[in-house]
C-alpha cells in the first residue's frame, strides 16, 4: 500500500477491491476499528473528512476525532 503523498491511490485501491464497503459494514456493527496513520485517514475519508496536508508533523499527539 502506498504511504505518504499516495492518500488518493490508496484510496482509489480499496475502493476498487471493495474494501472501503467492508469497513463500513463492521463500523455500522460497532465493531471497533483502528486505523494508524494512512489507514486512519482512509477511515475518516470514507466518513466525509476532508484530509489536508499540515505544515508540521505531530508525532505522538492525540486529540478526540468526532466521526
């Protein structure tokens, strides 16, 4: 899978194979889900987010998403 600077080819490869459809299914069971980096960004792309490049890299930081 492609990392950074590829977000939209890796999205457009889980689309393509299904695999977006198969996380909403498990989402829309409340089964939990943990996406780390690029696959937390797929997660919430899926929900409607929109992801833009940050003009700082925040190792380690948390902050509460709301999906």
């Amino acid at each position: 899978m492609p990392g950074v600077g590829a977000f939209q080819a890796a999205m457009d490869q889980l689309n393509n194979i299904g695999f977006t459809n198969e996380i909403k299914k498990l989402a829309e069971k409340d089964i939990p889900i943990l996406g780390i980096c690029l696959g937390f960004q797929q997660i919430l792309f899926s929900e409607g987010a929109e992801i833009v490049q940050q003009n700082k890299i925040y190792h380690g930081f948390q902050s509460e998403v709301l999906v």
